[in-house]
C-alpha cells in the first residue's frame, strides 16, 4: 500500500522563534486530531532544522530539507551537505523544486546527482517535476514531465528507485492561487505512474506521488480521493497550523 504523505515546505520563511512557534502547534493538533495513517513532513530552513528536529522527536512528524548539494563535501561555500542534513535528523529532502529548476538553473543531469548523493546517505528525495503553462498550452506538458523523470531518475536500479517520493507540481498553479483540478491533477499522476512503471514495473505502484500545486484545505479532499494522487507537497498553506493540519486530516 502507497504510503499517504503531507509535506510542508516552508520555502524561505520562518526565523527561528517563529518556526518552533509554528512546529510546535502542529505538533500538537497533529497529536490532537489526526487519526489516519498519514505521514507529516516539516521541510523547514536550514537554520530551523535541528531545533524543530528535536521538537518533532517522539511524534510522527518527519523532518525534511528543502534542498542539499550534490557533493559530499569541499570548497563549496554556502552550500549543505546530505551527511550534515543527515546528522541533525532529516528524513526528507525536496529535489528539483520548480524554484530552484527556474531560480538556480538546476538542469535535470544535476538533479540526478543530488538524488544519487541523498539517496547514499539514507535520506528520501522528494523528488520534482512539472509543467509551465506555456507548455501545458503547447501540449507538451506530459512529454516535459517524463523527460524529467526520465533524465534525473531512470539511472536508478529499482532498489534505489523504490526509495523515491515523487511530487508533481503544475509550476502555472505554485502561488498563483490557481489549482489544477482534481481530473487535471489524476490525469497528469496516472500519466508519471505509467511513465515509471515503463522502466520499473511493479514499482512505479508502490511510489508516492504528492500533488504540489496550492493544495489548501478547501481542495485536499477531493485531490486526495484521487486513485493516483498520494498526498500533497504544501507550501504557502504549511506555514498556517490549522490550515496544514486540516489538510493532513483530509485523507
């Protein structure tokens, strides 16, 4: 069975105090209120992993990152490594946002490497793909997107690919307000789970594949009662208590 998973990605907001603040509530409405099996991820900033990591010791929230470098180590100034995100109790870590892809000039062959570097170290990538609505309009959306996967993933053996949360985010729908519908948002899952099961098989079923595209409490339900949609990669509605518990409670 497909492991149910709500991240939040706290992008570049929340200084400390502000981050345990928020943690903190989550941690206690989660403990509170959810019933299902559902996994929560706290992909907080760097400067706020191990303190809200020692928050979320004993609960069932993980701690994730919101990136890593694809090197071990070395001259890298300002750069984070797997192992240090490793050594302060990360689970998780999102690769291939569509902020860096667009931001930073992440290229696909990159992303395979950091993937290769995390999935070393024992951490799960939470790994990115998705459309511009240039090219959804084109109708090279689906092309686009399992050229992603393709280029960043299907080096891997099954072994390793197993170990792959996937997170497919509509870039036309990341803070816009705009949402992909529930049928836009299953077609393009079905279409990455058939993409996958092409190379892996049996696999590619049991691969969680989160829906990241302004998921918000009064949309959950209905994605989340989609066959292939898994769960949901949360940004702007992470950094609200209620709103991000609400949608962990919408499976």
């Amino acid at each position: 069975m497909r492991k149910k998973i709500v991240a939040g990605n706290w992008k570049m907001n929340k200084p400390l105090e502000d981050g345990l603040k928020l943690a903190t509530e989550v941690i206690n409405m989660v403990k509170d209120e959810v019933r299902n099996e559902a996994l929560a991820v706290l992909c907080t900033p760097f400067t706020n992993l191990y303190s809200v990591g020692k928050l979320l010791e004993g609960s069932k929230i993980a701690l994730g990152a919101q990136n890593c470098h694809s090197k071990d180590s070395g001259a890298y100034t300002g750069e984070i490594s797997a192992e240090m995100l490793k050594s302060v109790g990360v689970k998780y870590v999102i690769l291939g946002h569509s902020e860096r892809r667009e931001y930073f000039k992440e290229s696909n062959q990159f992303l395979a490497e950091k993937v290769n570097t995390v999935l070393k170290n024992g951490l799960t990538p939470i790994f990115c793909c998705g459309e511009s609505l240039d090219q959804r309009e084109k109708g090279i959306h689906f092309d686009f997107v399992n050229s992603q996967l393709t280029e960043s993933l299907f080096h891997l053996s099954e072994a390793d690919f197993s170990k792959i949360v996937i997170a497919y985010e509509p870039i036309w729908a990341i803070g816009t307000g705009k949402t992909a519908s529930s049928a836009q948002a299953q077609e393009m899952h079905e279409k990455i789970r058939t993409h996958l099961a092409g190379k892996y098989g049996k696999a590619a079923q049991e691969t969680s594949i989160l829906y990241g595209g302004s998921c918000n409490p009064g949309n959950a339900k209905e994605l989340f009662a989609c066959k292939d949609v898994d769960g949901g990669l949360i940004g702007g509605a992470s950094l609200k208590s209620r709103d991000f518990v609400d949608i962990i409670k919408s499976f």
